[in-house]
C-alpha cells in the first residue's frame, strides 16, 4: 500500500534468478510519499521513510541508487506493482492519468526503450509504460479493472484484458506486462503470470 509490493518483487527476483540471469536491483533515493502499518491499513502520520532503504529490505543490502544506472548496464527493465509504483514511481495513484512519472525513473525507462531493450511491467507499473509510451499506442494489461483501464487508454496506450496468470506481449514496443495482485487470488497464481513475464522479458533482450 506504499512501497513495492513484496511478493511481486521476490517472485520476479526468483524467476530472474531460476532464468539464469542476474538482477540489479534499483530504486530512487526520494523520501515514500507516506507510510502505512501494513497491520492495521491505516496512515503511519508521523512516520518518514526512504524509497530506496526501504527497497534495499526486499534486496537485502544490494541495491542501488537508479541514478546511477544507464540502459548500458542493463539488458532490460522490470517494474514489480505495489502502489509505490503508483505513488513514488509516479504520482498515478493522486493524479490518474495526469500524473508524472518521476525524472530518474523516466530517464531510465525511456533510455532502455530507445535502445532497444525490453522492458516488462506487474501490476499497477504498466500505468508507467502507458505514461511514458502512450503516444506509440503500446499493448499492455492490468487485468480487468474498467476504471484503471480506461486511464491506460486515455494516457494513449491499448489495454489488453486478461487474467493474472498471463502476459500481454507488445513485440513492436518490446513491453510485456502481467495482472499479478490486480486479479491474482493467491501467491501462486502471481506467480505464474510473473514467470511468464520475466521469460518473455529476457527472450526479448
């Protein structure tokens, strides 16, 4: 509810990892837009963390700052969900489909993009790659939520719906994209759509 969603980045860290491939884990040194206790679903008010201390939990220590980072030193680019994509990744979650997506994270995803190289995205992130994209008209998905996906098409890009155990694959823009927790009823069936997605991304690259 205010950072990356857990089981999404470790089930794509796994199958990264089971793919044979390595992860180079990113995040940008911005404060969280807020904080909440995960126990009781309420705002933390007093609370102040940091996007990328926070991120480094979930890579245990080996991470690093995404301004650091060129599309040179990486093949591709995944977005796991969790409104922190939604919410310091880019500011969708306030501004629908007005919303910015943060300079680094921008820079990033846009300098991968025109170099060729694939970029997948989980959940509620393909509202990044609709931002970023839109006007190429990419396919993506976030499952079957209308109001979601018609923020996907307003923002210019070609929603896809589908179920959380499945991709959409846009050879053109080289994006590939999966429902996980938007649909997903369980652990195990994020992580078939997020296997598939981490596959499709690195056949791509």
């Amino acid at each position: 509810m205010d950072g990356a969603e857990i089981h999404e980045a470790v089930l794509t860290l796994l199958a990264i990892d089971r793919a044979g491939a390595e992860a180079v884990c990113l995040a940008p040194n911005i404060r969280q837009r807020h904080v909440i206790n995960h126990l009781t679903g309420n705002e933390s008010k007093d609370e102040v963390r940091n996007v990328l201390v926070e991120s480094a939990r979930i890579a245990r220590g080996k991470i690093r700052d995404i301004t650091s980072v060129t599309a040179s030193d990486i093949d591709a680019l995944i977005f796991p969900g969790g409104f922190g994509a939604a919410k310091n990744l880019c500011d969708y979650a306030f501004k629908g489909p007005d919303c910015s997506v943060n300079p680094e994270v921008a820079r990033l995803a846009n300098d991968v993009h025109a170099a060729g190289k694939p970029i997948g995205t989980v959940c509620i992130a393909p509202v990044i790659a609709a931002k970023l994209f839109g006007a190429k008209r990419p396919q993506i998905t976030i499952g079957t939520d209308k109001n979601t996906a018609k923020d996907i098409e307003r923002m210019g890009a070609k929603h896809v719906p589908g179920p959380a155990k499945e991709i959409v694959v846009d050879q053109k823009q080289k994006l590939v994209s999966t429902p996980a927790y938007m649909l997903a009823g369980s652990i195990k069936e994020a992580a078939v759509g997020i296997e598939k997605l981490v596959d499709a991304v690195i056949r791509l690259a």
